[in-house]
C-alpha cells in the first residue's frame, strides 16, 4: 500500500501518468501556497491516492477493464443486475474503506 504523500503516490503511478500529476501538483500547491489554506493540495492527494493503490496491487487494469465493460452494456440498456445499498452493505463497506486509508 502506497504512503499517502505525493511522493509515494507518484512512485506507484504508471509513466504515462507522471505528466498530469505533476502539473496537478504543482497547481495544488500554488493553489495552497496563495490561499494559506492546504485543502488544495489535501484534495489533490485524496484524488490520486486511490489510483496508486489500485496501479501498487495490479489491480488497475482489471478494474478498468470492469468499468468498460460495465458501460459497454449499460450504453445497450442491458440489466446490470445491480442491488441496491442497504445500511448492512454500506457499513462493511465504510469499515472495509477505513482499514485502507
């Protein structure tokens, strides 16, 4: 699991990501820097940090593998076979979520 600093985060990103993410960072930080206020750059790093982890355990792909296939037969107006959230599934859900951040 990747630290959550932007040196780790950019350490676990792929080397065709490394271009945005410096720009980004370097915008959150001007950002922080000129308002005296690090949300900019808090924000920054909750936005990418999740991509880390999925590129850190090899997972990305495959997830976004998923999440096209997912839209291919939504885009058709196939079922989904979704359920719905109940309060039992969001709280293992945000207890799941918790362990890893």
């Amino acid at each position: 699991m990747p630290d959550r600093t932007p040196k780790a985060i950019r350490a676990a990103l792929a080397p065709e990501e490394l271009d945005t993410f410096d720009q980004g960072y370097r915008a959150a930080m001007a950002r922080a820097t000129e308002e005296l206020d690090l949300a900019p750059a808090i924000a920054f790093i909750d936005q990418w940090w999740p991509l880390a982890v999925l590129r850190a355990h090899g997972e990305h792909d495959r997830v976004m593998t998923a999440a096209a296939q997912l839209q291919e037969r939504a885009a058709r107006g196939e079922d989904l076979g979704t359920i719905p959230l109940d309060e039992e599934f969001r709280a293992r859900l945000r207890a799941r979520i918790d362990t890893v951040g």
